[in-house]
C-alpha cells in the first residue's frame, strides 16, 4: 500500500495526470473506429513516446490500450462493425438492441460493465503483484526460458483457427529477431548487406506495417458499408431496473472469466470476451433471448474484455512475457528508454510499475466520465468518410516511423510490412504470433545462453531443476494438444466436405 500509494503520488505530478486523459480520449476515439484497433493506434503514438519519460510513455500507451477497449463497443451497438477484436461478440446483442430503438441503453451497459471490469481487474492485479514478485526472483535463467517457451507456444496455438499457422508465424518471428548485430559476439547477422539492419529490423516499422498499413488497406478493400448512425441522446441512455438486475451477475462472472485468461500469455481481451459470451449463453435462464437483444450478452463480454485488459500487464510487467501484440509494442516502448520487463523491475523500476498502476484507476474514472457525456461527439465521429480517414493514418504512419531515426529505409520497411501483413490476413496466418515471437526472440537467446554458460553447454541442464523440467513438459504437452486439435479439425472438416457432397448426389 505504501508503494500504491507513493505511484498516486508520482502520477499527480509531473503531467502524467495529461497524457493519462489524452491517451484514454485518443483511445476510445480509435475504438469508436472501425478497423483501426489499439494496435495500430499504439504503433502509431510509439514514436511521440522517445520525447516523453518512460513512466509518462507507459501511462498513456496503456490509456490508449485500455480506452480502445472501452470505445470498441460503440461501434459494435451502433453500426454492427466491431472496432475492436475483442468488441467483435458485441454486435450480435448490441446491434440488435440499436434496431429495437435501445442503442442508447446497450451504450449505458457497455460503459458501466467495461468500468466493473476493469476496476476489479485492477485490484486483482495489485493482488497478484507479491506473489509474482516472490515467484520471478526465484527463478533462473533456464527457468524463465522455459516460461518464454511456453509463451511462445501459447502465443502461436491460441492465436487463430489453424495453431500451424499460429506456429509457423511464431517461429518467423523468431528468425525476423536474429537479423542484427550480435550482442555477445558483435557478428552481423542476416543483414544481407543493408547498413540499416545492423541494429535489427526497427520494431516501429514492423508494428506499424504489420497491424497498422493492412489494417487500412483491408478496410478500404472491404466492401462493406456503414449503415446509417442513429443519434444517441442521454435521456435514451438511462436502462430499467431491470437492465440493471440482468447485468449484476453476467459482469461480475465476465470478470473472473478476464482477469484469468489476461494474465495468461496468448490469451487476451478477444478470448475472454468470446468465452464470456459462450458462458452467459450456456447459464442463463432464458437462452432463447440471446440473439434478440439479451443485455447479459453486452454486460458479460465487455466486463471480461477489460478485466483481461488489465490484468495482461501482470507478465508483461512482471515476467518480460507480453500477453497480447499490443503488450509485446509496450515491452519495445520500455526498451527504448533502457528498461527491461522482469522481475528486476519491479524492484529497480518499483515507482514506475506502481505509478503505472495508478494510472490504471483514474484512467478508468475518466473513461467513464469521458464516454457518457462524449457519446455525440463519437456519434459524429463515425460519420467521417472513408477516403478521408484513411490517407491520414497512412499519413501518420509514415511521419510517425521517419521521425524515429529519420531514416527513408524505415518508411519502405513499414510499406513492405504493410503489404506482407495484408497478404498473410488473406492467406489466413495470424500476424500476433510473429510479433510475439520477434520480441521474445533476443530475450529468450539471451536466457538460454546464460543457462548453457552457468552449465558449461550441458543441454541436459535444462531439465536438471524441478521448474525447468515442468515448465519443458507442459510445453511439450501443449505442442502435441494443439497439433492433435489442428489434425481433429482438419478430419471433421473433410468429413463435412464428404457428406455434403453425398446428400448433393443423393438430391441429385
């Protein structure tokens, strides 16, 4: 409590207070926009961050982070378009309450959940930070490569339908993470003869090339339209009581489900939010309700979205594993400033862990005094035309990444990322994984050299700790359940293919 304490005392002083209110407004003004995200939305503010403290980068990267949560379920209600992934489950109550004349209500839900969420999920975080704290500074160097490992494999089999595709683009990110100069050694590595790769590819330009450039040119290739937004005034924001009842319970459940699988490395806010969902459907007394408005299917996701949120900086922090891509950008944004996540921070770096913790708790005081009475002005803000909002992304994209080490290779380097991160969204491999694997890549080198010189090169030492040797069993348990869920999924696929094709012969 003192060190909680001392954080409110840090962020109150010194503008952190700002940059927390512009990161959450900027935030929820990006979740309120379709098919941008908080990934583009933190790649893009990564550059602004080398002008900034490292305390003060992180307190406002997280407030876009979590303020994207909150505003991506606007336009999931109003216009069945998610802004964000983890808002995607939203639109199947929320827009169907719009129809109904209720998207001001569904509006009222969203915010209210999202802030129980992400409350509780605060208190669980501070909760856990002791214990986390006791269990990293016991760890070796062989232990905290296995717990990497395990990221890695978590990363690659949850993320997406295929965990082969998932693994494939972790282990690209692997490979991507050895281009450079070696640390121990000073060898070049994979330049192919390109000075500007000698300290690695830029992580700015990968990010924004991979999440931002495909994220808008998916957008502007997409067919599809907005529908017309309907105007949302406060007085049409007010639910029942019965609202109310309904959503107690499904919140508080969404929370649990979120605060869990966030602070698990590769789950994140999207699963959560989808297993919520999955949950509410399955305990609710009246499941015939749920595709016709049910506002327990508002309540329970967004609640466990931003919970998940929250409680995805407890490896991030604690243990340098980044939950989600947009943890893995907040690791770069640390490491720029020469803070590496572990357990040395939070005993070097204590007042920079428990500020950012503070800023978690008035952030979201402010989200929800922000959104309430903003809610015409995101309105409008959705009435932007296309062809305007998206030449000024790539825009910023481009300034943002030259501004880093003006340097013209870097813009080419976010254009080829751009284009090879659109291409492997049409060819259905998920671009998180590589990310993931292309930040933990250097740290987990750099752990496992360290174990091989404390054991003299005996590969076999991995296995000499009771730590180790659990932690390498169950990633090896898990890379077989995720290949042998893959090879399921593919059987039942081409038994399916097999009897549609014999009932259409039967017809015939």
């Amino acid at each position: 409590m003192e060190q909680l304490l001392q954080g409110f005392s840090i962020f109150f002083s010194g503008g952190n207070l700002l940059y927390c209110g512009l990161g959450v407004l900027i935030g929820t003004a990006v979740g309120v926009l379709p098919g941008i995200g908080a990934i583009a939305a933190v790649s893009i503010l990564l550059p602004a961050t080398f002008y900034l403290g490292p305390t003060t980068s992180l307190v406002m990267l997280a407030g876009v982070y979590y303020g994207a949560e909150y505003g991506g379920g606007v336009a999931s209600i109003l216009l069945n378009l998610p802004g964000t992934p983890a808002s995607a489950v939203v639109c199947i109550e929320g827009h169907e309450m719009t129809k109904q004349g209720r998207g001001g209500v569904a509006l009222m839900i969203s915010a209210l959940s999202s802030f129980i969420g992400g409350l509780i999920g605060i208190f669980l975080l501070i909760l856990m930070t002791p214990f986390i704290v006791a269990l990293s500074l016991s760890l070796s160097p062989a232990d905290y490569f296995c717990v990497m490992l395990i990221g890695l494999i978590l990363a690659g089999a949850v993320t997406g339908s295929s965990p082969a595709k998932g693994m494939s683009m972790m282990i690209l990110g692997l490979m991507l993470g050895t281009v450079g100069t070696d640390v121990l050694s000073g060898t070049v590595r994979y330049s192919l003869g390109f000075v500007s790769l000698y300290d690695g590819i830029d992580l700015v330009a990968m990010v924004m090339g991979l999440f931002g450039v495909s994220e808008v040119i998916a957008s502007m290739t997409s067919r599809k339209q907005y529908d017309k937004v309907q105007r949302v005034s406060l007085r049409s924001m007010v639910p029942t009581l019965r609202d109310i009842r309904l959503c107690i319970l499904p919140a508080l459940r969404g929370t649990g489900i979120g605060a869990a699988l966030g602070a698990l490395p590769g789950t994140g806010p999207t699963l959560a939010s989808f297993i919520s969902y999955a949950t509410e459907k399955r305990v609710s007394r009246r499941p015939e309700a749920f595709g016709t408005g049910a506002v327990e299917g508002i309540s329970g996701p967004e609640a466990s979205n931003n919970a998940a949120a929250m409680t995805a900086f407890v490896p991030t922090l604690s243990l340098g594993i980044p939950g989600t891509p947009t943890m893995a950008i907040m690791i770069g944004a640390l490491m720029i400033h020469g803070i590496v996540p572990g357990p040395r921070m939070l005993t070097d770096n204590a007042d920079l862990y428990w500020t950012v913790i503070a800023s978690f708790l008035v952030g979201n005081i402010l989200l929800l005094v922000l959104n309430i009475p903003l809610i015409g002005l995101w309105v409008r803000l959705l009435q932007i035309p296309q062809h305007f909002l998206f030449p000024a992304i790539i825009c910023l994209i481009c300034v943002g990444v030259y501004s880093v080490n003006s340097n013209v290779f870097d813009i080419v380097s976010v254009m080829i990322f751009g284009v090879v991160g659109y291409g492997l969204r049409l060819l259905g491999f998920p671009p998180a994984p590589l990310l993931i694997g292309f930040v933990l890549g250097p740290l987990m080198e750099e752990y496992f050299r360290r174990a091989m010189l404390l054991a003299r090169g005996d590969f076999l030492s991995l296995f000499g700790s009771p730590i180790s040797a659990t932690l390498l069993a169950i990633s090896i348990a898990l890379l077989f359940f995720s290949l042998l869920a893959s090879r399921r999924r593919r059987k039942g696929a081409r038994c399916n293919s097999l009897n549609e094709t014999k009932s259409e012969t039967g017809a015939k």
